[in-house]
DNA sequence: TGGATAAATGAACAATGTTCATTTATCTTT
DNA sequence: AAAGATAAATGAACATTGTTCATTTATCCA
C-alpha cells in the first residue's frame, strides 16, 4: 500500500531531523551541553516527540556514532588508491588521528564514550559492527604487510591491536587534554613528531 | 596557638573522611554512581556539608584523581631496583597497564575524565603537576635507554609519547569496552600478547 | 555567662532524562 | 462526508542530579 511507505518515509524523514539537529548541536556545543530539550528546540517540536522516535538518549549518540564511523570510513576508503600495503598503513593511521583531532568529540563518542556500547547491550546485541569493520581494514592492511615481507615473526591480531592502541593512544591523550602541561616541547606538534617516531618503529621490521 | 592547630587538624580529618567515602562509592559502584548525597550518606553527615569542605564536585574528583597518581607512584617506584634501562622500562609499561586494568574507574579519572582538568583550569592552575611527575620518569627511563645505545635516531620527547600512548591506548580501548566485540582471538588476553607484540618492537632499536 | 565566630544543616533551585495521560491530526470505513 | 479508529504530538509532572544559602546549632573566648 503506498499510504504506508509514505508513512514510513515520513518517519524516517523526522528521524533523520532530530538526528541532524542533534549532530549540529553535537559538534557545535559539544557533547556534554547536548540536551534532549536543546534537540527539541532545535527541531520545534516538543520533549515528548524526540521520545516517539528514539528510545532514548543512548539511542541518538548511537546513531550518531554509527555516522561517525559511515565518516571515518569515508576517509579511510580513499586509501584504496594506494597499492603498497606499508604506505597504506602509515596512511591509515595519518587519516585516523586527523579525524580524531578534527572532529574530537565525535571521535570520543566513537571510542571513548559508555553510551554507544550501553546502547548495544540495553538492545541484547553483542555485536559492535562499525568498530570490527573498521578494525577489520586495519587487520587486513597489516596482513597485508606481512604478506610483502614485513613484520616478521610478528602475530597479525596482537599487532594490529598494538597499532591501533598507539593511535588511539595519541588522540585520546589529546583530546583528554592530558598532553597539554605533560609535554615541555612543541605541544602542538607533538602527534605529528610522534607518529614520525612510531613511524620509524614500525618501518624497520 | 594550640587550639587553631587541633582544629585545622579537625577540618582536614573531616576532609579525608569525606575523600575516604567518596573513594569507597568510586571503586564500589563506579565513578557515574558516586553522587554527593551518597557521600554525605555515607559519612552520615549533610549534603551542604559536603561543600564547606570542597568546592564542588570537581574538586572532590581532583583528590581522588591525586589519590590515584599517588597508587600508580607507588607502584612504579619499586621500578628502581631494577638497574638496566630497557628491562626496567618494558616492566614499567607492565605495572602501568596492571594498574590501569586492576583501577578502571580511578585509571579513567586519570587519564580519561574532564573533571580534573577542569578543576586545574577553574583554580587558574596550569600545572597538571601529577601527570607531568609520571610522565617524567617514563621520559627520564627512555633517557638511560638512548644513554646506553638504545632507540638511536629517535628522539626523546616524541618517542616517549609514543610509548605512553601504546600503553595508554591498549588501557583506554579496554576500559571502555571496545576490545570487546572487535578482537576476535582471546579478547580477555589480548593485552598481554600485544604488550608482547609491542616489546618485540621496540626491543630491536 | 553571653556574645561572637565557626560549622552544620536541609529546604529550595535549576537543569537533566524520562514517562504518560491527554490532545491533536490523520486515516479508514461506511 | 461523517464518524470512529489509529497514529502522532504534546507538555506537565516526576525523579535525580549539582549547587546555594538563610537558618540553626555548636564551639570558643573574654
């Protein structure tokens, strides 16, 4: 019946409202300030109407997370073009922390942020599928590498994981603002000088 | 005078009471859970009472996140006995990440949490003297390693960093759950086959 | 002992997420 | 087209949070 696939669309339609008010509130005010009745201003409905089409809070910062990782994707999928696996992998990670740092609320809301993986449980679904395929592409970039000879008598899983972590590492001291005060020279160049280092680790094996 | 000294001795009992029970609450029920009227509950006191002895909640959270520095000093100083650079290093990162993984909540008021920084920023404190004092003696360690042939081309500030955020990173994705679901081989010892992975690495610099 | 100083109190406020009985709009059927 | 049924939208109300501050209670000192 095409009353109902109109009905549906619209739904989706106010779905995809209260989303993109919440994500312009979201990377404007940040995370933190973001309040349902904020969203709902936003959007000029009333409190109640955010609640008929998301189950909760969690549920919104869900989606916003999955949006975030249909972005961080994006990036990364750009990487395609580049056929040598190493240079791929240092790419990887370049493309990953300038995410990070340009878009850090949303990257802590991606990695950092109980609400996305409280959401999954509170729906019985174990599965946190935007996080595996991203860690999928680095896995198989890594694997990769191994195949061309490097990262000999390395283990795929653990050092993936290890690079992963080191990345992470960085942005998430950033962000945190635990970098600022810890370190004497360049703090604002210090990622970039850093990962030039981990860099140099990893290029030798 | 002798009554001045008993009672600024009194008011600093009556503080530590307080810090006491907030830590209690924070390893008990988690950091999220620790509300102020369950603190002044639990020291059987009022909830405005609370707030002659500390500024606000942040402040609270400030001691507690010293308190924690204070545990993972601890902890780190009976490094000392260990006299060759590159062991006493790689034993660091252990006592770090066993620190983190066995400390959740205080590891993420450390290193993840907003409120400390915040409450530096509102006392016009730029010095995160805490932070800076731990990551001093990683960057003093990487030091003796360079000193005795180690790490040759890198440089000490940025290197350290990497290593402070591989170690961090393999924290921060495991305390907010996100190994979980993405490794698929031994989720639970992940950790320790990756610090292995990472050992491996810089262990030939 | 009485007046001053300090400490403790808890009611009250604003902001938050969330619920739900009620109202309003839309659709379906006769 | 009207009426009854279904769906959508509403916003007042609730519980919980951090925080404030006039008031009460305790302590000290002259």
């Amino acid at each position: 019946m095409g009353t109902s696939e109109r009905k549906a669309k619209e739904k989706e339609e106010i779905k995809t409202l209260i989303l993109n008010a919440a994500k312009k509130l979201f990377v404007k005010i940040g995370n933190e300030q973001v309040t349902i009745r904020k969203i709902a201003e936003e959007i000029e409905y009333s409190v109640g109407t955010v609640y008929v089409y998301f189950k909760d809070k969690n549920d919104i910062l869900n989606e916003l997370h999955r949006q975030g990782f249909g972005q961080l994707g994006s990036a990364i999928g750009i990487l395609k073009s580049v056929s040598d696996p190493m240079e791929r992998l240092k790419a990887l990670g370049r493309v990953y922390f300038h995410f990070a740092l340009d878009n850090p609320d949303m990257y802590d809301l991606m990695f950092n942020m109980k609400a996305p993986m409280e959401f999954l449980e509170a729906m019985q679904k174990e599965e946190w599928n935007e996080g595996k395929a991203t860690f999928d592409v680095l896995r198989k970039n890594v694997e990769k590498c191994m195949e061309s000879g490097h990262f000999k008598g390395h283990q795929l899983e653990p050092l993936s994981f290890v690079i992963w972590s080191t990345v992470h590492g960085m942005c998430s001291l950033h962000i945190s603002q635990r970098v600022k005060g810890v370190i004497i020279e360049n703090p604002e160049s210090i990622i970039e000088k850093a990962y030039e280092e981990f860099v140099a680790l990893i290029d030798k094996e």
